[in-house]
C-alpha cells in the first residue's frame, strides 16, 4: 500500500472490517484513515512495529486523532475522547488471528479500540490489561501493549494511568442506578469515585512544576 504525499484512504466505517497489507508507504501529509476498523501489515523479515507506531503517533495528534500517518475519524469523533488505535505485535500477543482473520507471528495489529485496551481483544479489564499497565511502569515500558496509550514513549501515572482508569470505570454501571433497584424505605449511601481529570487536560502541555511523568496532569499534594 503506497499513499503519496498528502493523499488519503480511508476504510469505511461499521467495524469489523480488516485491511491487510505487506508493504506500506505513507508520504508527508498524507493519512490513512483506519476508522472503527483494523489493519494488519504482514511485514517479512525485520519488524515493522517501530514505523507503525511513529505513524500512528502522527496520527494521534495530541489526542485529535485527525494527523498524518494512521488516523481514525471515529476516534476523532467520539465525543467522549476515549477510543483509539492501539498496536502490537501477533507475536507478542500470542494470536494467530484477528478479528477473524488469520495471521502469522510477522504482523503488526492495529485495532480501533478503548484506550486500555493493551491485548487488542476489545475489552478493559483487571486480569489482563491492568497487569500488562502496572508491568509497564515498572519496567519503564514504551509500547501500547505496556500501557503507553499517548505514543510518547514511556508510561506514565500522569496520561496512561488516567486514560485507563476513564475506560475501565466507563464500563461499569454507574453507582447512582443503584438506588433505583433499593427496596422501599432502604437508604442507599454510595461514595463519590475519584474525579478523573478532563480529557483536554489529559493531553495539554505540562503544568508548571509537575515533572515529566505528569505533563499536563494536576498533581495530588
């Protein structure tokens, strides 16, 4: 697949669909648009996942997802800033296919998915994904699958940690429904969840003497 400078392509949106590809060249200004789709570049010989996550990280575009390289209009357009286009090797992830398709251990994955989402199969959980985030700032990890879900290279408490938890949280039924399944004149007391900061915040700048890990993210006294 070859795009010359400031061209673009787009898969059409309505999920579930997966574009394959041996080669891929994406010129300057030029955008691939992955949509709520996935894509697959089945490289041979040395991996790929260094080029894919450079474009993608264009792509991201401080979280607009509407630059260069591999972006997504449905990301770009979800109003709640929580999907993205997380990435990993086959290899690493242990699959042999994806999202229906067959693919062998010389792949790179891309999935239109929630922020968290570190093994691509459409969920955030506890028992895979958080342990993969927790490992990730342990070991100063650098890839999505480790928890880097902003690209820039490392894992941090201040941007992943966030963006996980707003993801986790968001599939949990909110705690203020259960008052309306309590039996008659039973009080239901329900604690307040931690607030999350705002997603603009999340991919602002930095503040003013927080350190690296927690560019942009107010940080607790």
């Amino acid at each position: 697949m070859t795009l010359g400078a400031s061209a673009s392509a787009s898969i059409s949106a309505g999920g579930g669909k997966v574009v394959i590809t041996k080669a891929l060249s994406i010129g300057a200004g030029a955008a691939l648009d992955v949509n709520d789709d996935g894509f697959v570049y089945d490289y041979t010989g040395s991996s790929t996942i260094a080029t894919v996550r450079s474009l993608l990280q264009s792509g991201f575009n401080v979280g607009s997802w509407n630059g260069a390289g591999l972006d997504s209009t449905a990301a770009h357009n979800d109003a709640a800033m929580s999907h993205a286009l997380g990435y990993a090797e086959a290899s690493s992830l242990g699959v042999s296919s994806f999202l229906g398709q067959g693919v062998d251990t010389t792949a790179v994955l891309v999935r239109y998915t929630k922020y968290g989402d570190n093994n691509l199969d459409g969920t955030v959980d506890i028992g895979n994904d958080f342990g993969l985030l927790i490992d990730g700032l342990a070991t100063h990890a650098s890839s999505w699958m480790m928890g880097d879900y902003t690209y820039d290279g490392k894992v941090d408490l201040g941007n992943d940690v966030n963006l996980f938890l707003r993801s986790y949280l968001g599939q949990i039924v909110h705690p203020g429904l259960l008052a309306s399944v309590a039996p008659p004149q039973t009080v239901v007391t329900v604690a307040a969840a931690p607030a999350v900061p705002p997603m603009d915040l999340l991919f602002s700048g930095s503040n003013s003497g927080a350190d690296e890990d927690n560019a942009g993210i107010p940080l607790f006294d």
